[in-house]
C-alpha cells in the first residue's frame, strides 16, 4: 500500500470509530438515579426465621476457627455490626495491619526499612476489589496479593 492509501484506510477507520461511539453516547437519563428494588406486595416473614445472629456465632471463640476469606467477608460486607469487629479483632491476633487510607489489610513478610514514619518492605495484601484481569479474561480480585517495596507510612496504621 501507498502512504495514501494507507491513510485513508485510517482514516475510514477513525470515522467508523466516530460512527459507533456516537451511536452509544450516554444520554440524560444514563445518570439518573435508579431507586434499590423494593416490592409492592413483601412477603410476610415467618415467626421462626432468624432476624438476627445466634449469640453463640458472636463470641471471639468461634472466629478463631474461621479461614481468612472468612474474616474478611465479614469485616467487609457487614460492616458497622459487632461480627465486623470481632474478625478485625482476630485479623489483628494473625498479624494483619488495616492500612486506613487505602481501607486494605496488609501482612508484613519482610521489612527491609523500618523507621518512625514506615516500615517498607514486602507485603501481602488483601484484594477486596473487582477488577478486570486482561490476561484470563475475567473479573478477578477478592485474592490475596503480594506487594514488593511498599513502604507502609504508619500514620494510616488502625491501632484501635
């Protein structure tokens, strides 16, 4: 192909581009807010369901058991309840640091600088977040990850 024509050829293409983003281009109502669904009619709840946690589920005993997927479901999707706090409470007892800035817990494997400000080093990670994974074509995330030189600033550390 000649230059020329090989500019036109992108340029035909750009306009095609042009053509398809114009025909998916968000419209006013793409940014109204959609109300959570709520049914009309609810269905009566029955006098023997639970309503809420059996007591013997909310002691510090029985999150020593749980695995960690378990802790951090927890301390993640029921946040603001007493079972939040108990698995920070047993995170911490298995040497995570909740770093409060990027709401992630972090377990230290090597400190290679410790001072009063941070302590980098390698770190694993907990990925609460779904992403896209290009390489397996796939939402990914709610894994664990290593994290190589990163300097853990201890003023984000949860003491508490």
């Amino acid at each position: 192909k000649t230059p020329a024509a090989a500019a036109r050829g992108r340029e035909s293409m750009d306009f095609a581009l042009l053509g398809l983003s114009h025909k998916h281009m968000p419209t006013a109502h793409d940014s109204e807010y959609i109300a959570p669904y709520t049914p009309r009619q609810a269905a009566p709840i029955p006098r023997d369901f639970p309503t809420s946690l059996h007591t013997s589920v909310q002691s510090p005993g029985v999150f020593e058991r749980m695995n960690m997927d378990t802790l951090f479901f927890i301390f993640y999707h029921q946040q603001g309840t007493y079972a939040q706090y108990l698995a920070s409470q047993e995170l911490k007892r298995k040497n995570w640091w909740f770093h409060k800035k990027y709401s992630t817990w972090f377990l230290q494997q090597e400190a290679k600088v410790v001072n009063a400000d941070f302590e980098q080093g390698t770190y694993i990670y907990f990925d609460y977040r779904s992403s896209w994974d290009p390489r397996s074509k796939r939402e990914s995330g709610w894994c664990q990850r290593i994290k190589e030189d990163f300097p853990f600033e201890l003023a984000y550390k949860e003491t508490g």
